[in-house]
C-alpha cells in the first residue's frame, strides 16, 4: 500500500504536466494564428504568387498597415487600459474588435478613393463584413461568433479561391490547430467556431457565385 501511493502521485504529477505542455502549445496556436498574422500571411501571398492582384503598391503598403498593424495595436493598447483581472480577457477581445473594424473601413474607404481591382475590393469587403457581423455578435452572449476562426478562416478562402484550390488542404490543418486550440482554452464553443468560419467563406463563396471573382 505504501508503494502504491507514490505510484498514483507520480500519475498525478505526470497528467498535470502533459496538461500543462498541452495549455502551452494550445496559447502558441493561438498566439501564431491571431488574425492579424493570417491577413499578413495572406497579403503577402497574394503580392508574390498573384501578380497585379493589388491595384497599386499604396494599395498593398494600406492593407498591410489597416489589416496588421492596426488591428495588432489593440493588443498593447489593452495593457495600457489597465482592465480588471477577471474581465480582462473580454474587454481586450471587445478592442481588438473595435481596432479592427476602425481598420477595415479605413482601407476600404482609402482603396474606393485610390482605385481597386475586384478580387481586391472582394477581400476588402469580405474584412468589413465579417468585421461588422463579429462586432453584432460579441455583446450577445448565445450568439457569439469567434472572430479568431474568422481571422482565420477569410484568408484561407481568400488564398484557395485567388491563388489555388491547394491551399484547402493547410487551410483546414490549420484551422483545426485553432479549433482544437480554442476548446482547449476553452475561449470558444463549437458553434462559435463554426460560426466564425461559415462568415468569411460565405462572404467568397457569394462573391464566386455571382461573378464578381
């Protein structure tokens, strides 16, 4: 008996640290795929494998600026705001929205000014929509969509319909890494996944359907 008990504290120790290396490598998921990063990836994907898909080279340096560094300003803003322990989580969520959308609308007001091709004006708009429908959504507690997967989610159906049907494939690895890491984390449910999913890529898919790309 005085043999078995060191045998099941040594078990306990040693589910406590898989758990623990598991919430590490679900917050690094996350971490390297925040929206901002994935708009980054995705624009300069487009720039070097979909020749003359921005309209002008203000256009791209705008993207870049309204779609990364805005939105991830939120982030050190946050910091700033100094908000309550408990409720730090969620109002860190609510300004990244809002620096997000601020963001979203900035560029496609700037691109209207400029001048634009339609599969640009198309992921510009997709960012705005899906932006507007996110922020809907955050204050509704049974209604929220999780606008990580959707970060996620616009640009894979971005890349899969500009540049190749290929990138399906990393796409939805890649997604399920941020499912996984989300529920783990326990900052998402399912349906506020799914949700947060279906909005980009419906955003693409009616734009397909009706000939705009």
């Amino acid at each position: 008996m005085d043999q078995a008990i060191p045998r099941r504290e040594q078990k306990k120790m040693k589910k406590a640290k898989t758990e623990r290396g598991l919430l590490r490598t679900a917050r690094i998921i996350r971490g390297c795929t925040a929206p901002p990063i994935c708009a980054l990836t995705m624009l300069l994907l487009l720039f070097f494998f979909k020749p003359g898909f921005f309209h002008s080279a203000s256009n791209f340096a705008f993207a870049i600026v309204y779609l990364f560094f805005l939105p991830i300003l939120a982030y050190p803003v946050s910091l700033v705001f100094k908000f309550p322990k408990d409720s730090f989580r969620n109002n860190q969520r609510k300004l990244a929205v809002i620096f997000s959308v601020i963001g979203y609308a900035a560029l496609l007001c700037m691109v209207l000014k400029s001048g634009f091709y339609n599969g640009e004006l198309v992921v510009y708009l997709n960012y705005v929509i899906s932006g507007a429908l996110i922020a809907i959504t955050t204050p509704i507690p049974h209604c929220k969509a999780s606008g990580h997967a959707c970060g996620v989610a616009g640009p894979i159906a971005s890349l899969v319909f500009f540049i190749s049907p290929w990138y399906i494939i990393p796409g939805v690895l890649l997604l399920a890494a941020v499912y996984w890491s989300s529920l783990k984390l326990k900052r998402h449910t399912l349906p506020q996944l799914i949700a947060g999913t279906l909005i980009p890529t419906l955003v693409i898919v009616v734009a397909a359907a009706i000939g705009v790309i």
